[in-house]
C-alpha cells in the first residue's frame, strides 16, 4: 500500500510554464502603463504644437488686420481726395467764366440806368441722370431817364443779341419788375427794375 501525503498548499505550488498568469499580468500592467504614459505625453506634445500655431496665427492675424486697417483707412482718404478732385474738375468744366461775363456786361450797361444789386445763384440739380448745374443771374436797377422802359429792353436784350448770349436759355423782365420807386414817389420818371437771365443746364 502507498501512501502519498501533499505537503504544499495550493497557493504555493509553482507551475512549470515559463510564463505565469502573474507574470503575463504584470508585463500587461507595465504594457499598459508605457502606452497611456505614450498616449497622453503625445497629446501633450501635440497640444502644445497647436497652442505654438495658434499663437503664431493669432500673430500674424493681429498684423494682417493692422495693415488692412490702415490700408482701409488709406483708401478711405484717397476716395475723398479724388471725390474732391473731381468736383473740382466739374464745376471748373460747368464755369462761364463770369470775370469776362462781368466785364463785357459792364460795357454793356446803357448809361441811364444804375445796378443796384446782382445776385448770381448756381444751385445743383441732382437726378436720375448726371447732377447738372443750373445758373441764373439776376440784376436789379434804377433809373430816371425819360426812356427807361426803352433802356431796360435793351439791357435785357444785351444777353440774347451780344456775346454775353453765349450759354443763355432766356432774359426776361418779370411782371410788374418794371415800376414807379417807391422810395420817390414825387418824381413820376424814378423807376427801379429787375432782369433775370437763365443759363442753360450744364452736367457736372
């Protein structure tokens, strides 16, 4: 009869594998480990290449908006400069040259009558179409001659007849423009008088 008595407990018999359950567990914990330590220092890393770019994109950002201010800004000034430029360049165009005007309408006055005031007004009409400049000069007057209704017709008709038309639409005397001075009434010759000559639209 044999007898065969195990004095090794369970827990403390050795298996002949080479590799054991403890040792497969705790080369997978130290696997494990070295991947999570792999994944997050790469994350790390990756993060902090983007933060690098975003700075360095935030920069170039920064200055690319700086210069396109100021290039608006410049191109704001020149918009106004050539705004101005060509008003200027329009109403150069639109003149009559009323120096000459002037000067020819001064020799033109016949000699018993006596301006009194001359209002020249060139408003601006704006429109579908291009704005246009319409002038109108208007002269006021006195005179005592016994022929002044005779001398204003032919003031009037200086700028229709003379180099002074060039440019005009009309003269005209308008109603009762042609009257007794209030100023003297005693004197029943004293008239005072008002011609208003209309200039042809020009476009700006």
């Amino acid at each position: 009869m044999n007898l065969r008595v195990n004095l090794i407990a369970d827990n403390e018999r050795r298996s002949s594998s080479f590799v054991t359950p403890q040792f497969f567990f705790s080369l997978l914990g130290v696997l494990i480990t070295l991947a999570l330590v792999v994944f997050f220092g790469s994350t790390v890393l990756s993060s902090r290449r983007d933060v690098a770019t975003l700075q360095r994109e935030q920069w170039a950002w920064e200055r690319a908006q700086t210069s396109f201010s100021k290039a608006k800004a410049v191109a704001a000034r020149l918009q106004v400069a050539e705004t101005f430029m060509g008003d200027v360049k329009a109403w150069r165009a639109s003149c009559c040259g009323w120096n000459d005007r002037m000067t020819l309408l001064a020799h033109e006055i016949p000699d018993t009558l006596q301006l009194i005031e001359m209002r020249l007004q060139s408003p601006v009409k704006d429109g579908p179409e291009a704005p246009k400049i319409a002038s109108e000069l208007r002269l006021s007057g006195r005179t005592s001659s016994p022929t002044a209704a005779s001398d204003v017709a032919r003031l009037r008709d200086i700028f229709t007849t003379t180099a002074l038309s060039n440019g005009v639409a009309k003269a005209t005397i308008p109603p009762d423009a042609f009257r007794q001075d209030p100023t003297q009434q005693d004197n029943t010759d004293a008239r005072i008088f008002e011609i208003v000559c209309t200039y042809l639209e020009k476009p700006l």
